[in-house]
C-alpha cells in the first residue's frame, strides 16, 4: 500500500517512534508551562518583595509631608504634587493634538493617501524612541532653545511627544470600530461632517478614547528618563510650572541609587506608584469588558 | 419674494456654512496631524543638531577607537559602552524570544480556560510595571542574589542587566505573540487538528511558523525597546565603562552613561553624549522600519 509508511508511524506498534513523538510533546508541555511558571514566579516576586518592603513606609504623612533628610524622612508630598502637574501639563497638550490627528486618520483619510502613511511611519518610529532621547531632546528643545529651564513644563510638554503615539493610535482604533452606518445614517440626516464628528463618532468612541487617555497617564506616570534632564530634580514644592518639580518615578531612581538608606522609601515611592498604575490598569480593563464584552 | 425661494436662499446659505465649518474642521485636524508626524523630525534635527560639534570635532572614528573614555581628558572612546548596550540586548532577546513565544504558546494551547485569563492578565500588568521599579528589584534582590555565585563577588554586572531587560521585554512579546496566534486563521489550526497531529506539531510545525512575521515583528520591536531602556539598566549595570569578559563584568551602557553624565557635561562632551543619543535613535528607527517592512500592516509598539 502506498500510504503505509504515514499509517505506520501512527500505529502502537512502532514503539521506537511513538514514544519519541510522545517525549517530544511531553517535553513541549513542559516547556510551556515552564515558561509561565518561570513568568509568574518572577512577577509574583517582584510586586510581593516591593510591596514587603515598602508597605511599612506608606501612611498618610507619607503621602503629604515634604521629604526630609534627601528623602530618607519625611513624605513625598511635593513630588506627588509635581508629578500630577507633569502630567496635567502632559495631557493638555497631547491630548486635542492627538485626537485631532486621530480624527483625521480615522474619519478622513478612508483608504491611504500618502499624508495618512507618513503620519502613521512617524508615529510609528516615534513611539520606538529611547525615553532617554526625548530627555535630551527636551532638554535641548524645551530646555534651552525655547528658554524654559528646567521645569515642570518641559517635563510635561516631552512626555507629551513621548504619549502621542499611543494615544492616537488607541483613539484610531476606536474611531475605526465606530459601524459605518452610524456615519451613512448623519450623512442621511444632512448633517456637516463636523457635526457628525462631535455628535456621533465621538460619542460612540468615547470608551475607546477613555482607554487611550488611560494608557497615556500609565505611560507618563511609569516615565523617568525622560524627565531628569527636563523637569529636573528639586523636591521643594512647586510654585508655578516653570519652577523645577521632581516626578515620583525620578524620586525612586534618586533614593534607590543615590541615597544610601533611602531604600525603604524608595519602596514605599515605588509601592505608591504601583498601586496607581494596578488602579489605571484596572480602570481600562472595566472600560473595555463593559464596552467589548467579547475582548476577554 | 415666495416663502419656498427665501428657504431655498436660507438652505444655500446653510449649506456654504456647513461646508466652510467643514473645511475649517478639516484644516485643523491636518494641522494636529501635521505637529504629531512633525514631533519625530524636530527631535531628529534637535538631537542631530546638538549632536553636530560632536561629529565635526571628534569624529566617528575617534568615538570608536580611542583607547579610554576620558571626555573631560579629551579622550572619548565609547566603543566598550556601544558593546555593553549590544551585549545587554543581544542577551535580552536570545532569552526573551523563546520565553515569550513559549508564554504565548501556553495561552493558546495548554492554559485551562481559567488559567489563561489569568496569565495573560499577570502578563498585561507585567507590561505595566514602570523600568524604574524594575531598577529598584534589581539593585535589592537580584545583585545580591547575583553576588553570591559571581567569582567577582559583586552583582551589578552584564548578567544582571541581561535578566532585568529580559523581564521587562517578555510580557510585550508574549502579548504580541499572543495577538499573531490569533490572526492565523481558525482553518488553518483545523486542519492540522483533522490531519490527526498532535497539539505539540498544531503549535510549533503549523500555527507558530504560520504566526512568524507577527511574531518577528513583535521580537524586532523588544529588541529596540532593549537598546533603549535606560532607568533598570543604569540601576544594575554598574556602570563601570569596559568591555566585558564575562557575563558577571560590570558595564556600562550608552544609555546609562547619557543619564550618568548629562548634568555636567559640557561642550565637547555634551555634543558627543548627544552622538550616542543619535545612534540609538537611528539605532531603533531601523528596527522599526525593518519591522514594518516584515509586518505589512501596522506595527503596534507597545
């Protein structure tokens, strides 16, 4: 018979090759699972071991009083209020040019013109962009060149360029998911493309946009070597945004590596900034099982 | 005038309006287009610009051969540091590529249900867990653990940034992954089902090398992540500029040494932090044009 070497492998009678094949898919079990055994482990020993160490530190106090003794005392107070003005900063200005970019992508450049793929390879190449060029890039730029010192505002206009990328692209998508009908039926209407726009699409997309919007903070709260070259150092608090302000992520590297001693608040800083992004994550994970019920 | 023509005047009138708001509407949105394609070329020119005097008065050649890294002596070798970033990635990715498309295999084809849910939720917060915290576990657990089998006795080393690099790319390779698995198309896993194969030759003879440019993609992608990481690195490298001998050698990164030196440094030695600042930037804007050349369409950088 011409298909008896195919059958033959398969029959039990064969023992030399079966139990090779049956090593093998043993061994490719075992790997797979290894892999997330190994995963898991490593996770769960990274949070419980920060956690551990940073828990004793966390108190209210912690979380308003000024540093004291270059962070090894007192609170981190300042730095929390810097940070959120980084960040307001941040998303002031990323967020109506990225949803207006994403606007354009989604609603009116339907098939590729060459614009829309320019756009998309720069955002694309933007989004892979060391953290640490944007820091020099902000300090050359927003820094010096446009005379801003280091402050508070060139920490938030770098992280800025630094979250457009993610956030258009989120924002795109959702844009995208919006059924075309929806649009066929405002065209129906008579209504304007811009009134479409404000009163259809975006409402529709509005988890999608909450979800990019959520991304972007977790991005620019995660951010640290963008930020020491441009909003710089200083733990006083803030009295404008061009005063110097230090993000809680720079206040962690600084205790972990240039305080000796600070390390239990460097635990307890890096504690705080987890619990936030476990909460961001949370948020947009709501967002999307309550939006996309099929996602998960 | 007749009722019907002064409606049809305001209709007119209604339309231009509507189609000059429209216009208007469009602009705009060209113009925040514009600004967000345009931030890549004005950091480019900026990190280039600054990077200039650096060129012109050193020279590559010079950057690649002198015997030291000594720019307040004038002495600006950074060949061992350009080594450290390459040997720190290269170690990386040869240990985060199988990990990854291993994880991503486990989710598709082994996990229970329940149990995959859960792993690619561990998987997603892993993602999320800032390079700094990543730093801050390495310097307090890791180099220790490190210096205890270290024939140097200490733990900040290759080894150490190679582990830390490799943790911080796998969760986005195995999601990357993950999402390539998922593109192949249900007939293809059919198929290979109702030929009688195995799960292992469904997973790694049929549905993997029919995932592979996701999958290289999403490896190519980590691999620039890598190079450029700056915090976790600069936290367990040690920073000792040489070129290392051996996995437990200190050394110090292109990055790390950017972070370490640009409060001081000036002139000469600020325009040469800003050459290396260039070369990883052309660095990952290669890997990610590569990517894309690979993976037709869009490229998720995550």
């Amino acid at each position: 018979m011409s298909h008896t070497p195919t059958t033959r492998t398969m029959t039990p009678g064969k023992p030399g090759a079966m139990s090779r094949a049956a090593t093998l898919d043993v061994a490719a079990a075992l790997f797979a699972w290894g892999c997330a055994a190994i995963v898991t482990a490593a996770f769960a020993w990274l949070l419980i071991d920060v956690a551990w160490r940073g828990v004793g530190g966390l108190s209210w106090s912690f979380l308003v009083d000024e540093p004291s003794d270059a962070g090894r005392a007192g609170g981190v107070g300042p730095v929390v209020l810097s940070t959120l003005l980084i960040l307001a900063v941040c998303m002031a200005v990323s967020v109506p040019l990225g949803l207006g970019a994403a606007a354009l992508l989604a609603e009116f450049t339907r098939g590729d013109t060459r614009f829309a793929r320019l756009v998309r390879r720069s955002l694309d190449v933007l989004a892979g962009v060391p953290s640490i060029v944007f820091g020099l890039f902000g300090n050359a730029f927003f820094c010096l060149a446009l005379g801003m010192g280091y402050s508070i505002l060139s920490g938030g206009l770098t992280l800025a360029c630094m979250v457009l990328p993610i956030l258009i692209r989120v924002t795109e998508q959702g844009m995208r998911d919006v059924p075309d009908a929806q649009r066929h039926a405002a065209a129906a209407l008579g209504l304007s493309r811009t009134t479409t726009l404000l009163r259809v699409t975006l409402p529709a997309a509005m988890p999608a946009l909450a979800v990019g919007l959520v991304l972007g903070v977790g991005r620019a709260l995660a951010e640290t070597a963008a930020l020491i070259f441009t909003s710089g150092y200083v733990t006083r608090t803030p009295a404008s945004l061009l005063d110097s302000g230090r993000s809680l992520s720079v206040h962690i590297y600084d205790l972990a590596m240039n305080v000796p001693g600070g390390e239990t608040h460097a635990s307890a800083a890096a504690l705080l900034l987890i619990a936030v992004l476990l909460a961001i994550n949370l948020l947009t994970n709501w967002i999307t099982r309550r939006t996309h019920p099929g996602w998960h | 005038m007749s009722p019907s023509s002064t409606d049809t005047i305001d209709a007119t009138r209604h339309a231009r309006r509507r189609r000059v708001i429209d216009a208007l509407l469009l602009a705009a949105l060209r113009c925040a287009a514009g600004v967000s394609a345009a931030v890549v070329l004005v950091i480019a020119w900026f990190v280039a610009a600054e990077a200039w005097p650096g060129l012109r008065d050193v020279g590559v050649t010079r950057l690649l051969t002198d015997d030291a890294w000594r720019p307040t002596a004038g002495r600006y070798g950074m060949a061992p540091m350009l080594i450290g970033t390459l040997a720190a990635t290269f170690g990386a990715v040869l240990l985060t590529a199988p990990l990854g498309v291993g994880s991503a295999v486990f989710l598709r084809f082994y996990a229970p249900r329940r149990v995959a849910s859960v792993y690619r939720r561990v998987v997603e917060l892993l993602a999320g867990v800032p390079s700094v915290v990543f730093g801050l576990w390495g310097i307090a657990v890791l180099a220790p653990l490190i210096a205890t089998v270290s024939p140097l006795g200490q733990g900040q080393s290759l080894l150490a940034g190679v582990l830390i690099l490799t943790m911080m790319t796998l969760p986005t390779v195995a999601l990357t992954t993950d999402a390539a698995i998922a593109a192949v198309p249900a007939d293809t896993r059919r198929g290979a089902a109702a030929l009688g194969l195995s799960r292992r030759a469904i997973a790694w003879r049929v549905v993997i090398p029919a995932a592979r440019a996701g999958i290289v993609t999403g490896v190519i992608l980590q691999t620039g992540r890598a190079l450029g990481e700056t915090m976790a690195v600069l936290m367990v490298c040690g920073n000792i500029v040489q070129t290392p001998h051996s996995v437990f050698d200190p050394v110090r990164t292109l990055t790390a040494n950017i972070a370490l030196e640009m409060g001081y440094a000036d002139d000469r030695h600020r325009a040469v932090l800003f050459v290396s600042g260039l070369v990883l930037m052309l660095l990952v804007a290669g890997l990610v044009l590569i990517a894309e050349a690979i993976d037709r369409r869009r490229v998720h950088v995550t």
